[in-house]
C-alpha cells in the first residue's frame, strides 16, 4: 500500500475527503472495494441497489464509523413524490449505521423537481442528526449555479471533465459565499474521452483515464471525483495517476483541446 492520501476540507461541511472517491455502480467486487480502503479512499458513494458496495461497508464501516464519509441518497421519482425519511432509514438499515455523512436528492432534471417539501424533509433529517450534509445530484447547471449562490445546500453533486465544461462558467463562480462540498462524477464522460473522436488523428495522443480524473482535480473547485473501476487493476491505476496531482499546463491544453473535439461530435449523454 503507497502512502494514503492527503485529505481535503468537503467544503464548509466540517468533512475531509479523499481526493478522488469510489462508486461500485460497475460491480468491482469485495476485494477492490476493500483495496480502496487500504489505498486511503474514504469516500464511498453508493445507491441502494449496489450490493456490493453495501456488504462491504456493512462489514469494514462500523468498527471504525469516523473514517469513512458515505455518500448515498433518495432517488428522483418523476412519475411520484418521493418519501425522504423512508428512504434515508432504508439507508440506514442497510449500511448499519445511525447517520450518513452526505444525503442527496439524486438525478434532478430540472428545478421544479426539488420542491420545497423534499428540502424542507432533508433539513429536518440533518437537524435530528440523521445527516450530516444535505445535497443535490443534478444536471442542470443554472440551477445548481443559483443553489450555490443562495448557500440552501451542503454539498452538490454534477458532471464535470474536460468535454463538458460548463460549469467552469455557471457554477464555479458561485461558490465562493456559501462553499458548498463539490463533488465530480463523469470523468470519463462514460469512456468517450478514452477513445479518438473522428476528426482526431488517427496517431494522435488518446487520454488515460488517469488523465481525466487529474483534469477534474486540477481545478480547485473540485473537492472530489468518483471513480467507478470494473475491477482492482483499474482502480489502481486511477489512484497511481491522482497521486501524481494536478496537470500541469500543456497536458491540461492537450485535455481540453481533446475534450472540445469529443463534444463537438454532438452525441447525446447526460
């Protein structure tokens, strides 16, 4: 095991995270979710539904509750209300513990999707210390932009890499009243930066996944990026290259320059 990593302030949370995070959405197995405790990740992001990451915790988070930060929540129902207490003491259940660190509203679309009862029922779990940090999960910028600037939320959760850059713009100036705990997923932008673009040269140089994930760190705004390996070799390369730290200037153009011909191809993601 190298040295663990030097956490970070999640903001105004009172938190401190490592710098890049763990999601089990792609079934890793036990044995690397394990390994990314070993390696100093203590950021644990994780749905109900993913049951590897669940054992595991159940098993490794108690004993020693204080080192881990977990980050879970309620998903939006478009079709129906969602039940916020219900949904946060499942959480409980399943992760044996009696708070979560941050609990988001996940998969917002658009503003009138976080209604002001889903807040109000977040804030009234925090107060009776059931949550630590309340946040939101979303993809729409504007909105998290003006959710930033009014301070209502602990933490926010968006897509950043270096094909989609648009919160450099429309969230990131807004942080500094209120600094809300940033959280960075889509990295990869689901494997698309990994991969050349038609109008790229066919010889041209080809982002590691180690590159986009450093990209993310490279600005100070981000407090942390999840990754989602499909296995421990993947997970031990991505915390190898952020270990190295941030870009420096030339591979930071490289990523952007590579990111703007990716989204310019135009293909739907979210």
């Amino acid at each position: 095991m190298a040295s663990e990593f030097q956490l970070r302030p999640f903001g105004n949370t009172g938190l401190h995270v490592s710098p890049i995070g763990l999601s089990a959405s792609y079934f890793p197995g036990r044995k690397t979710i394990s390994r990314a405790v070993e390696e100093g990740i203590n950021l644990f992001f994780a749905f109900g539904i993913d049951v590897q990451m669940v054992r595991t915790l159940q098993t490794l988070m108690p004993p020693r509750r204080d080192k881990f930060v977990l980050v879970t929540g309620a998903y939006n129902y478009i079709w129906r209300a969602q039940d916020i207490r219900k949904t946060l003491e499942k959480r409980l259940r399943q992760f044996h513990t009696d708070y979560v660190d941050v609990f988001l509203f996940l998969g917002v679309m658009k503003p009138v999707e976080f209604t002001p009862k889903v807040h109000e029922d977040m804030m009234k779990l925090k107060e009776e210390g059931k949550i630590r940090a309340i946040g939101l999960s979303c993809h729409h910028r504007a909105f998290l932009g003006q959710l930033a600037a009014d301070g209502h939320l602990d933490a926010l959760m968006l897509r950043y890499n270096a094909a989609h850059r648009g919160a450099e713009r429309d969230i990131f100036p807004r942080l500094d009243a209120h600094n809300p705990g940033i959280i960075s997923y889509t990295a990869t932008r689901w494997t698309y930066l990994l991969r050349r673009p038609k109008p790229w040269p066919k010889n041209g140089r080809i982002p590691t996944a180690g590159e986009c994930y450093r990209f993310v760190l490279s600005n100070p705004n981000v407090h942390t990026v999840l990754t989602a390996p499909r296995n421990e070799r993947e997970l031990l390369e991505n915390i190898d290259a952020v270990r190295k730290g941030p870009l420096n200037e030339e591979d930071l153009k490289f990523m952007t320059n590579f990111g703007d011909a990716v989204y310019n191809q135009k293909k739907w993601f979210m």
